[in-house]
C-alpha cells in the first residue's frame, strides 16, 4: 500500500491579522518539512481567523484573503517548501453565482485551497453550511458544489470543510463515490462540554461511512466568546483511533498512514462526474507515483483526556488569555469582593496571564464583612496578584446625602460606586477589567446594571454557580496535587454566597438554592423546556413559575453584559437570541 506522512497543524488563528496568521502557516509548514511530511494542513479559515461573522460581507476584506493566499503561495515556494502541498482554509468568493434574493452580497465562501510550487493548484468551498447555535453561514457564504480530490504519492485525498462531516450526506459519502483513500476535513468546531466525546464518535462513524481513514483537524485558541479546543483525530476506515492531539495546545500531529492506492486515472470517477448530493468531482493529480517504502517512523500518539472539570476550566482560561492578548491588553483589573464568583475570576486570570499581570481591588462598604475582607486580602496572597484596598464608604456617605436613597436603590448604589471606580482605574492605568458575574445570577437577573455588570470580559458567564464551586475545588486539589498552594481561600467556598449590600444579606434571602435553581435554568435556558414539563420533572410549580418569571424579566440585563467564554451547549449571546421587549411567557403572572 502507499504510504503518507500526514502533518496536522492545530493552531490558532487571529481574525483580520492575515500578515500573522500567514506567518503562522510558513512556520509550521517549515516544522512539518523539518518532520519530513507528505502532505500538510491548516484548520478552518485559518488565514483570516474564525469566525469572520460580516467581515464576510466586505468586499476589501474578501479581496485581501484571496491576495494573501496567493502571496502565501509564492512565499512558501520561495523558502524552498513549493514542493510540499499544503491545505489551508481562508475566504474566498464565488466566481460563478449569480446573484439573488437571499444570496449574502458578493457570494463570499467559506473556503480551503491547496497550494503548491508556488500556485493554488485546488480550490473548494464548505457545502455544508451550520445554521444553528452561534453559526450564521448562510447569512454569510454560498455553497459548495464539488468533491475535491487531492491526488498525492499514488493516493486520493477527499477534502471537506468541518459541517461537512457533521451533516450527513454531501463529502462523506461522495468520498466513498470517489474512491478515495483519505478524506481530511478541516475544521474550526467551537468547544462545548462534553463535545469531546460526541467528535470522536462522529469521526468514526464518518470514516465507515466514507470507507476510508479519515483526518478531522481542529483549531485551537479562542476568540470573542468562542474557544477552540483541538483534539484533532485520525482514525482508520474501520473507526480505530490512530492518533489524538491534546486539548488547548498548538502543536503539528505527524502520522505515518499506510492508504489504499489511487485507482488508474482512466478507471476513476472523471472530473465533473456528478456524485452525492450534486458534487462534482473536481481531481488534481499532483504526484501518480508512490513513495519509496520507508520505515514508518511517526504514530501520532494518543494525547490523554482531560477530565470533565480540568477540560472546563482549561477552557475559560484559553478564552479569557486569548481574548486579552489579542486585543491588545497586557493586563486586567478584578474587584475582589472576597466571595466565590471574583476569587475564580482571579485565579483564572492569574494562570491565563501570570499574577504579575492580574490587578485587585477590595472596595468594602460600612456592609462588608471583615471576614470578607480578609479573604480578599488571602486571595492575592496566595496568587501574588497585585492588591490594594479602596473603600467606597466616603463615595457613598456622599451620594446618600445627596440623594436620600433607600432598599434596592440604596443597595445598587454601592455596586455602581465599585464598578465606576474600577473603570477609573482602567481609564487611568490601562487594565481592561474582567466582571465576575456567573450565568445562574446572569439568568435571572441577580445583578447591577453598571455595577457588578461593568467589564470588557465575563470569563465565567457561561458558568452555573454550582459549577463555580466545583471548578474552585478543583482548582484547588490540582494546586495540591502539584505541591502549591491552593490559590482560593476555603472560607471563600464554604461561607454562604452573598452580596453584602445590607447587614446580614445572602443570596438565598432572593434566590432559590443553587442547585435547584441550576437544574430549572439547564432546563429552561440549555434545553428551551417549558413550565408544564419543567413541572413534570418534579419541581414546585410555583417555584418555576417564580424563576422562570425572573429570567424572562432580566433579557435587558443580559443584552448589555460584556462578552465571556462559552463553554456550553447553549451560552447567553450568540446561542440564545431572545426579543427584549417580549410579553410572552411561560408563566403568566
């Protein structure tokens, strides 16, 4: 059988930044070559970053990707690596549509391209286009309508474009029509929970569907709310894994693959034969001769899982890092009330930045406990993050007589005091500042308006208060496990949750529990389950007719939260697109 050396390059891509992100592709072609690959790859749209959301629209930006691949092209055939074909994805348009209602303006595609010897030898667009979740690509691509096939060392290599593995029909099964060897899919899948388990057994399937090994390569990185977490996977035509790439890490997977050889060129579907869904065969033949046997010398390896917690937390500090670097930021602000949400806030930006770059700030009111206070004080102790203390009393006494305020006003009053006296800091010092606010109290609107809610990023918003606390003990025990110290006082996890904005305040006086109000909103907000089947789970029904009435009521808050990673299926955002002025509801008053 032939053989192939395959090289996938799960790295992250910057939106916009062309220049950089052709550099990136240069350097690890160059590493691949230096690892002696046959073929190499780069994931979905990697020359222009993913995603591109109305960028797409632009025609200048469209026109630049297609400059910049041609220019990647030449440069790669410059620095004596033409010889090596090289899959990269970027954004293209369509030469060939015409235009239509319903058409996005200038047929812009969601494409990959093959370069070799200092040319785009093949060129192909995403046929299968996600609607759904935080994908909108029919708002911004046309599809595409072939089956390209790389022919490589005496083997054919199918290409497809992520979605198209994870619909049925289209490139998988015309794979198999085509008679392909491999089928590479690149890909820019965003990460969810527990999605690891669901690509590997898509990866399978899809492979014994096309009936040959198959290579699902991944980015990895983040960017605005959405982070990718690689895990890219070659598995055999049987489904067997041959080799997985860690989770959250750039790197170059290299695979030695024996491959079934390409058939004779006279007995091979022809180009422009019509296969599965309406695909054309679109062939180029760049080498008809095996390779010299040689003596495998690469097998991938198999990276191992992270665990469910590790895997999460990972995640929030892969976006929370990519989010602050590649907006230009050294450093961010927290204000550390000494509870739960704001010490995982601070240690998740102590190991996404280093603590030299993460700035505290205890801002206690005449309600502020003095335990508070003091766990504040422990926390930066333990990170080594930076920590002063300013209080807002004088603030305060000056506003109450101005003002006269009472109950709820008087209690937001202090919560709008602390927020605008961190975005004075920021203002004055250049921090960008982090809001510690979690999706349960997000949800149903336990919190301040330009207050609590001030901040360029929420790296826990997608986050259960429930899981705040599991994360903060497993941030913990891993510290442990290493010999550290645990960075999150326990008095910070073990004392009940609460506000401090009146004497003797705690969440629960306003919220149900959280580990009953966490299970209503997976409900409710993950799964768009109503009141009647929320009460045949086994809730009270007046207590879901209470919270559902809060999360209703609170769509305006959210509308205006910054934004933060999305580690779940359904995040408030992208994910979840509600009216804010909206008299529907599952639990009429």
């Amino acid at each position: 059988m032939p053989q192939l050396r395959l090289a996938l390059n799960q790295i992250d891509s910057t939106v916009g930044d062309l220049a950089g992100n052709a550099e990136a592709v240069v350097h690890w072609t160059r590493h691949a070559a230096g690892q002696g690959a046959h073929l190499v790859a780069f994931p979905e749209m990697t020359l222009t970053g993913y995603p591109v959301e109305d960028l797409a629209l632009r025609p200048s930006f469209v026109e630049a990707s297609r400059a910049a691949l041609r220019a990647l092209a030449r440069r790669l055939a410059d620095e004596g690596l033409g010889e090596l074909p090289v899959v990269v994805g970027y954004l293209d348009r369509s030469d060939r549509a015409v235009p239509r209602l319903g058409r996005p303006a200038g047929s812009p595609e969601n494409a990959a391209a093959v370069l070799h010897r200092g040319d785009v030898v093949l060129r192909f667009a995403k046929h299968h286009l996600p609607n759904y979740g935080v994908f909108d690509e029919f708002r911004y691509f046309v599809q595409g309508d072939t089956m390209p096939v790389l022919r490589v060392h005496g083997v054919d290599v199918a290409l497809a474009i992520c979605e198209d593995l994870w619909q049925e029909g289209g490139r998988v099964p015309a794979a198999r029509s085509a008679r392909a060897g491999l089928l590479l899919s690149v890909n820019a899948s965003p990460y969810e929970r527990n999605k690891d388990d669901t690509r590997l057994e898509l990866v399978r399937k899809r492979a014994q569907e096309a009936g040959c090994t198959t290579a699902y390569l991944a980015m990895t990185g983040g960017q605005d709310d959405l982070v990718f977490d690689g895990d890219s996977i070659v598995v055999d035509a049987a489904g067997e894994v041959i080799a997985r790439a860690p989770q959250f890490t750039e790197g170059c997977v290299v695979v030695d693959l024996d491959l079934p050889a390409a058939l004779p060129l006279a007995e091979a579907p022809a180009n422009g034969t019509v296969v599965d869904d309406g695909l054309r065969i679109d062939r180029v033949v760049l080498s008809e001769e095996p390779l010299p046997a040689y003596e495998p010398e690469v097998t991938g390896g198999y990276a191992e899982r992270l665990d469910d917690d590790e895997e999460v937390y990972s995640a929030l500090v892969v976006g929370l890092r990519a989010y602050v670097n590649k907006n230009g930021f050294r450093s961010v602000l927290i204000g550390l009330s000494g509870g739960i949400d704001s010490a995982l806030v601070a240690a998740i930006a102590c190991d996404a930045l280093g603590a030299a770059n993460v700035h505290g700030v205890s801002m206690p009111s005449a309600y502020s406990s003095d335990h508070s206070r003091g766990d504040a004080a422990e926390l930066a102790r333990r990170t080594g993050l930076d920590f002063r203390t300013i209080s807002i009393e004088p603030m305060f006494d000056a506003y109450m007589g101005s003002l006269g305020l009472t109950g709820l006003a008087e209690e937001n009053l202090q919560a709008r005091l602390r927020g605008t006296l961190l975005m004075a800091l920021s203002n004055q010092e250049g921090h960008l500042v982090l809001a510690p606010g979690n999706k349960s109290e997000l949800a149903v609107g336990y919190s301040t308006l330009y207050g609590d809610s001030v901040g360029a990023f929420g790296p826990i918003k997608d986050v259960y208060k429930t899981w705040v606390f599991r994360l903060a003990r497993w941030r913990n025990r891993a510290a442990e496990e290493r010999g550290q110290t645990p960075p999150i006082p326990e008095n910070s996890i073990s004392k009940p949750p609460s506000a401090e904005l009146r004497p003797g305040q705690v969440d629960t006086d306003s919220l149900p529990d959280y580990d009953v109000l966490d299970r209503i909103l997976e409900l409710y907000v993950d799964r768009d389950r109503g009141k009647d089947e929320l009460v045949a789970a086994g809730f009270d029904p007046d207590l879901v007719t209470r919270t559902l009435r809060m999360v209703d009521l609170a769509e305006y808050k959210r509308r205006q939260y910054p934004p933060g990673t999305k580690i779940s299926a359904k995040g408030f955002g992208k994910d979840r697109r509600l009216p804010v002025t909206n008299r529907w509801r599952e639990s009429p008053a």
